[in-house]
C-alpha cells in the first residue's frame, strides 16, 4: 500500500503551511483524496505535484498562470 501523509505531515515535508496546501488545492481544483473519515491525506504523487507548484511560485508565477500548466505538469509526472 502507498504511503499516506495527514495534511500536517505534508506541509512540514513542503516547507510550507497547512493552510497553504487547502488554499492550493482549492484554487487549483485539485483532487486530493480523503479517508473513510473525510481527513485529507497525500500520496508521495501529490507531494511531488505540490512541489511542482511550490516551485513555479517561487519563480513568480501567480495561481491563475499555474493552473492553466497543471494538465503538462501532471502529464509529465505520469
């Protein structure tokens, strides 16, 4: 079975806020899965997926640019 990360856990290995990763994934209509429960957890594919986007943050690109790219990121991930 994939390794599973709680929202908590992703955010310490991205460097980045919990918050930071719900506002992401809302703005970007990501599909992120849930447990039996409804608690949001993270495969190593969607950390990889957010540090793709941490990135073109970092290099100054706004959420709106970086959602048009998220079908080629995801495509070059597979």
């Amino acid at each position: 079975m994939e390794q599973r990360y709680t929202v908590t856990q992703t955010a310490e290995i991205l460097g980045v806020r919990a918050s930071v990763l719900r506002y992401w994934e809302e703005e970007l209509e990501l599909q992120i899965h849930r447990n039996e429960l409804g608690h949001r957890y993270y495969t190593g594919y969607d950390i990889q997926l957010f540090l793709n986007i941490k990135e073109l943050k970092r290099r100054g690109l706004q959420l709106r640019a970086i959602k048009k790219l998220i079908p080629q990121i995801t495509a070059s991930m597979s």
